[in-house]
DNA sequence: GCGACAG
DNA sequence: ATCTTGTCGC
C-alpha cells in the first residue's frame, strides 16, 4: 500500500476534528493557478442503500467550444464500500476516500477543481473541497446547494447578484444567484484560489441550470441519472 | 438546555 | 445523500 500523503482515513470523530484544525492551516486562500485548460466537476452519491459509495469526476476543456459548447474530455466513477457514516462538518471523512479513487484513475490533469460542498465555508474552514484541494494540491472550489454555517443577506433577484457570505467579521465565501428565481448556491474557495477568483469561474461556468456545469454533469454522473 | 447541521 | 409522480411554468 501506499503512504498517504496528509493522513489516514478511519479516525474517531474527535480525531478528525483535531486533524481539520491543523490541516485548515495548510489551506491557500490566494491565487495560485496554472492557466486552465481542463476543469474538473466532483461529486459522490451511493448505492445499495447507502453500503457502496459511488464517485464521479467529470472533465471539461477550457475554453469551451461556443458560448453552451462544454466538450467532455473525460469521465471517471469509481466504487468503493461506504467506510464512515454522514456527520455535519465531517463530510470529506466520508467522501473524500473514494473521491480520490475516482482521481487515481483519471487520465486528465485538470487545473481547477470544482466539488459539490463547502469549501473554507466551514466552521473549521476545512470543508471537503479544501481538503481535497490539499490532498490534491490543485486549485478547488467549492459549491454547495445550501448552507453549513455563516450569515448572509438575501442575494439579488437576477443571475450573478451575490451577497457575501461571513462568519464574525470573517468573509468565508459567496451566496450566488446562479439563476432567477431559484434558491441561490454557496460558493466559498476550496485551495489556492481567492473568492473573488473563485466566483469568477462559477459565474463563467453557469447555463441556464443552477448549478455550474463542472458540478452539475458530476451530478448526473454520481447519481447514475447522467448517461 | 435548545436549535442548526454541506451530502 | 436517498425514497419517488405528477405538475406548474418558461
């Protein structure tokens, strides 16, 4: 087996809590990116009720074809038995094993990362897409469908309003309107990227769907809806 | 003690 | 996350 670059995964609830404090202090909040060629999209669902977690990374170049034109490069799932349960603010113990299984496997180098979940929107600033982005040591992002902490104002109305999204007097990410009418996405910078940076790509991402194509087609994937 | 709580 | 049909709206 290999050594593990950060640490192992089986580790009692306090443990994994002390190890997000040390790890939160290796996390980059300023740019550090490669120009982009290939953005990756994570996401991880199950099957079997729950015993089989199921990961899905989708590739997309960059820049894509025509204004709606995304070409898929790559798409990877990868299975692996369910190891730890669904605890608040501890989601990456139970994600990010087979997440990287599902990295191992891919072909494609991506510059950016995008994964459906908090980045340092967490309230040891250690959500799942820094701590991958750590593991990884790439650029992430990430963006969640609803909130795990911080307060924020109602965002605007029309596509690309947001409001910021702060914790004490700390700005720990974004509350986009990724579409009108529809519940806004919490944007937040996983590693190495700023939010500003990192609002920036989501907002380049977007369709006509709310979640920002990286993501959405992960989505599809992780679920088995996508093809 | 009483809520809140990514996926 | 997952279990699930129809239905309202652009």
């Amino acid at each position: 087996m290999t050594t593990s670059p950060l640490h192992d995964w089986n580790l009692a609830p306090a443990e994994a809590i002390a190890l997000q404090r040390r790890l939160a202090g290796r996390v980059e909040r300023a740019d550090r990116l490669a120009e982009v060629r290939h953005i990756a999209g994570v996401d991880i669902g199950f099957e079997e009720s729950g015993a089989i977690t199921r990961a899905a990374v989708v590739v997309l170049a960059w820049p894509r074809g025509s204004e709606r034109e995304w070409t898929v490069v790559e798409r990877v799932v990868h299975r692996e038995p369910t190891r730890m349960p669904y605890v608040p603010g501890l989601l990456s113990f139970r994600e990010l094993p087979a997440a990287l299984g599902a990295f191992d496997e891919l072909e494609t180098q991506p510059q950016l990362v995008m994964v459906d979940g908090q980045g340092i929107a967490h309230p040891r600033r250690l959500g799942v897409a820094s701590h991958l982005g750590l593991w990884l040591d790439l650029p992430t992002i990430g963006v969640a469908k609803s909130r795990l902490c911080g307060r924020h104002a109602e965002p605007g109305p029309e596509r690309g309003d947001w409001t910021p999204l702060t914790d004490g007097h700390e700005v720990i990410g974004a509350v986009l309107r990724s579409r009108s009418g529809v519940k806004p996405v919490f944007v937040s910078p996983g590693h190495r990227i700023s939010l500003p940076t990192a609002l920036d790509w989501v907002i380049h991402c977007l369709g006509r769907t709310k979640l920002p194509e990286p993501t959405r087609l992960a989505d599809r994937l992780a679920s088995r809806r996508g093809q």
